[in-house]
C-alpha cells in the first residue's frame, strides 16, 4: 500500500494523496485521448517560429479578421511540421505546403510573415522563389441597377437586410468596417474612418454637398439615412439588437441569403465594386473614387475608370442622362 509505506517514512499523506489523485487524473486523460496538447514545442523549430509569429507586435496590429485568418495558417504549419527545425527548410517544403492547403495564396502569405518575423533566427528564407499562381477571375461581381432594385422590393426600408444594404451599397466599404462605423465616426458631414484591413483612412460624404461626380448619387444617399433612422442609434450603425457590433460573418451571411431571396446572386463585397463603378460613372478620377472607397492600390481603381471611360465614348447625351437615374428609385418606392 502506497499509502502506509508513505507514512512509514514520515511523509506528509496530505501531500501524498493529492500527488496521487493528480497522477490519477493524468492517466485517465491520457488513457481517453484528452491529454495536455499545448506543451511548448522544441525550441528552433518551425512550430516555436509560428508560435513566436503569433506573439509579436506585428501580427497584433492586424485587424481582428486577418489575425484570425493568418493564426488559422499558422497553426496548420506548425501542425504538420511538428517538431521539424526550421534549419532544415526548403524551397519545395513550402510549395508543397502551399500545394495542399485550402488556400495557396493565404498559406504562402502566412509562410511569408513567419520568416518575416524570424529573420534574425533563420539563416535563408525558404519562401524567396516560391510562386503561386493566382486564378485569374473577377471576383466578386458588382451589382447591377437591377439587382439593387431587386433587392429593394424584396425587404422594406424598415428592415434589417436593407438597412445593412444601404449601408453597405452607399459607403462602399468592406464588410469588416460595415460592422464598427458608427455616429462617432462623422465629422463635419463626412464619415471618415481607418480601415482594418489595410489601416489608411477613408471618406465618404455623409450631409454635406456632393461632388460633380456624385451628385446624381443622392437618391442612394437619402435611402440609407432613412434606413438607419428606423433604428435607435447605437455606438455602430448595424448594431445587434442587444447595442453589440454585429459580426462581419453574420453580416456577410444575412447579406448574401436576403440577396437570394430577392433573386440575386450577388455578395456584400460587389456592393462595394458597384459604388466605384458609380463614381467612375459619374466622371470621378482614381484618387477620388479612391479616397471614398479607400482602395490602396491605384491600379484596381483605374479598372473602374477604364471602363467606364469606354463606355461613355459611344454613348450619347440622353444615354448618359439615362445611366445617371437608372439606379434611382422614385419618390413613391423611397418612401416604402
């Protein structure tokens, strides 16, 4: 007996007891595959290198959806690499990575931030060289007039799907911010704010006058402020109804099923390209339709520009007048 040899010896059974019950615990854990998984992995190899990743001020600073989506890939390094130094990578461990993950590009970018990261610990970067091939596709495609118009039959002003819409449609921003703008966010008749994914500033005309290459955008403008008056006001314009910032998730997918039910096959995102091809309609430069939407990159922008340039060449004086009003609805459907 355990027990009694202890107390022979002049052991404290107190102690002893709860070192066995502890001992107990751990074996029954083991025994039913529950054992403690998130032991420090052996120092200089790849999965300490993610975990360090994860721990610097870097990954900190991204925004709260990139965080999630880089540590997910992270992980799944470490994971597969197990206990592999990172001494011994090579190009072709990271393409086959890369190869078998649901996404190449996210996998590799995750690959790219570890190294990034640890360069001072790692003697070569195994990532230089290493190329993905982008699919070539156009994304997310814009909604059409018809499709907001759709859409705008199918859910009165009053409702949750077509005040996010409005939003959504008038402000041209990506789904994540949609979730934190709010009031505090208007300064002088302009809603300026910073964005998460990328951290430069936006701004979008709130009361104030619109511009030349806005100005025949104020129906959508009206629309949305008298969808957001059917709710209280909230420190967030898409406020859960218990005053919570609603997930950029749940959005998307509150989006995405009312835009079905309208007979549209379209995402929150392509609200967001359907604004920049309304300002490139209505004449707006890159730089503007660039400070509204804040898109980083310039060269996604002139896309919009293009073709709407092209457009408009062949088009006569009541053509663009049509083009300008086709998305407008009337005063009768405003007041829905």
């Amino acid at each position: 007996d355990v027990m009694s040899e202890a107390k022979g010896r002049g052991y404290d059974t107190k102690v002893m007891r709860k070192i066995i019950a502890l001992r107990k615990r751990e074996a029954d854990d083991i025994a039913v595959g529950n054992a403690p998984r998130d032991l420090p992995p052996r120092e200089g190899s790849v999965a300490a290198l993610a975990r360090i990743a994860k721990a610097s001020d870097a990954f900190a600073a991204f925004s709260d959806g990139y965080r999630r989506a880089l540590a997910r890939n992270l992980d799944a390094i470490a994971q597969a690499s197990t206990n592999a130094m990172h001494t011994g990578l090579k190009q072709h461990h990271v393409e086959t990575d890369c190869d078998r993950a649901a996404s190449p590009i996210d996998r590799l970018k995750a690959w790219r931030f570890l190294c990034a990261v640890n360069k001072r610990r790692m003697a070569n970067d195994p990532t230089i060289g290493v190329r993905i091939d982008r699919p070539k596709t156009d994304g997310h495609p814009p909604w059409t007039a018809a499709d907001v118009a759709a859409f705008r039959a199918r859910w009165p002003i009053s409702t949750a799907p077509r005040r996010a819409m409005e939003l959504l449609f008038w402000t041209g921003v990506r789904i994540g911010d949609a979730c934190v703008i709010g009031p505090g966010h208007i300064r002088d008749g302009v809603l300026s704010f910073r964005q998460g994914k990328t951290g430069d500033d936006a701004h979008v005309p709130w009361t104030g006058p619109l511009a030349d290459h806005a100005a025949h955008l104020q129906a959508d403008r009206d629309l949305m402020h008298q969808a957001l008056t059917h709710v209280p006001r909230q420190m967030t314009f898409l406020a859960t109804t218990q005053g919570r910032p609603k997930s950029s998730k749940s959005l998307g997918q509150m989006i995405r099923t009312a835009a079905r039910e309208a007979g549209v096959e379209k995402s929150a995102h392509g609200l967001r390209k359907a604004r920049a091809v309304a300002l490139a309609e209505g004449g707006a430069t890159t730089h503007q339709i660039a400070a509204w939407t804040g898109h980083q990159s310039l060269k996604e922008v002139e896309r919009y520009t293009r073709a709407a340039s092209r457009r408009r060449a062949n088009m006569g004086p009541e053509q663009e007048r049509n083009t300008s009003t086709q998305a407008a609805p009337s005063r009768t459907h405003a007041r829905k």
